[in-house]
C-alpha cells in the first residue's frame, strides 16, 4: 500500500519525472515496528542519477506529510522514509552487456 500511495505522490506532483529521468520505486521494504519504511528509488536516463536522488531525499518531510495525508486513516503509525538508491538495473545491465562480449 504504501508504494502504491508513493507512486502516486510521486506521479502527481512530478517527481517521478524529476527532470528528463525516470523515476520509480522498486521496492518498499517496513521494519517490524513499522516505524522506517526503506524505499528504494530507480533512476533512469538521468547522467547524474544521485543528483536527483539527493532532491528527492532533501523533499523527505514534504513527501512523508503528503503520505500521512493519503494513508492516515489505514495505518496506526506513518513511517519515517527513508530512500536508497536501487541500482541493480544498472547492475543487471552491467552483467548482461559483459556476458554479450564474453560471447563475441
């Protein structure tokens, strides 16, 4: 639920095309007590990718309240936020272009 109500924050006010990159949210992960929720923000087609993940995590607070707006009646605690930058695309990508040149 909470990516989902993310996506949409994110959809809606723009940030998920923070610039000409695309952004999205590839995993949310929730501690037991449900106080931190880990998400983890794919960049693509952005040169500088920890450029824009450093806006979005400065934008922390004003994303937690918009969450808090759209989840409030749901959950008993809003979880602090906390992003991480997913690069295992990048990682997936990286692999795969090695295996091509391996072949040739």
């Amino acid at each position: 639920m909470i990516q989902k109500e993310l996506g949409d924050i994110f959809q809606r006010e723009g940030l998920a095309t923070a610039g000409r990159s695309l952004l999205t949210i590839t995993e949310v992960r929730i501690t037991p007590d449900l106080s931190i929720a880990l998400v983890f923000l794919s960049i693509f087609g952005s040169k500088e990718p920890k450029k824009v993940f450093e806006e979005i995590s400065k934008q922390n607070k004003e994303i937690r309240k918009k969450l808090g707006e759209k989840i409030r009646f749901k959950v008993r605690i809003i979880p602090n936020l906390k992003f991480i930058l997913d690069d295992s695309l990048d990682y997936v990508e990286k692999i795969d272009k090695l295996l091509k040149d391996a072949k040739k």
